[in-house]
C-alpha cells in the first residue's frame, strides 16, 4: 500500500525540522532558540500528522474530509461590515506599531480595542493593557533581549 501524499508531505516537514534541529545542536543558545522553538513543535506535530495519516490508510472505513463553511445565517451587509471593521483595527495596531514602536502598542491597542469595540468597563480597560504589557515585557523584553525600534513618532519626540 502507497503511503498518501498527506503522509509524505507531513513525513517531509518531520525530516526537515529535524534537520533543523541537528544542525542548530551546536550553536549558541541565544542564537539557536527560536529555530529550537519552533522545530521541536513542528518536528512533533508533523511526526504525529505522518503517523495518523499512515494509520488512516490501514482504516477499512474511509472518512470524509472536513470542509469549512461558512455561516449563511449571517446578511451580506452584516459579513462586509464585520470584515471590514476587523480590518480597520488591524490596520490600526499596525499604524501604532509604526508610529509609537511595538512595546507601546501592545497596551495602546488592547485599551482601544477594549474601550472602542468590546465596550469594556474602565477597570477591565485599564487592567487588561497593562496585563498585556507586563507579559509582553516579561517575554520579549526581559527574558528574550529582543530590541524594538521606538516607532516614527516615539523616536521623533526623542530626538
């Protein structure tokens, strides 16, 4: 029995972050994290994808592929609008990025989003950003040492 393509393409990613994996074994860790990251993951899940998918094959009874689709209770007007407006806020936390610099956009965004969209209360707007900062602090600031540019705005205000 052939295996399937699913089960060759997944055996393929397995093989590939395992390469990763072995060719990052000698290097620095700060150098060598984020591809460890995000190998040992994928080599997991991809190893596990190829299993199932052989599994499924020796199966007497085949299944149905899942499909997506899409809510037909829901007015055309109603879609566009919603699309559009979570277009809009992502555009929106981007521009921020741009303007005042990704650590300060993190909380800027998540107070906009919760005060303008969401209609939150002021103690969970307020609570809710800094809880965002403090995390995204913690992880990639104090733990990771990664830089953020300051944003065209922040580093005009600076100079």
């Amino acid at each position: 029995m052939r295996p399937s393509g699913h089960a060759v393409f997944a055996t393929a990613v397995a093989l590939l972050a395992a390469w990763a994996l072995a060719e990052t074994a000698s290097w620095p860790i700060k150098t060598a994290l984020y591809p460890r990251v995000i190998g040992v993951p994928l080599l997991a899940l991809a190893a596990a994808e190829a299993v199932l998918c052989l599994r499924r094959q020796d199966d007497a009874h085949p299944r149905e592929a899942m499909d997506v689709e899409l809510s037909r209770d829901v007015p055309p007007a109603v879609a566009l609008r919603r699309t559009l407006t979570m277009v809009a806020w992502m555009g929106g936390f981007f521009l921020a990025i741009a303007l005042v610099g990704f650590p300060r956009a993190v909380p800027l965004f998540v107070f906009a989003y919760l005060r303008g969209q969401a209609r939150e209360g002021w103690a969970v707007s307020l609570a809710m950003p800094v809880l965002a900062w403090l995390g995204f602090w913690l992880l990639f600031v104090r733990l990771l040492h990664l830089p953020f540019a300051d944003g065209w705005l922040w580093g005009a205000l600076l100079r």
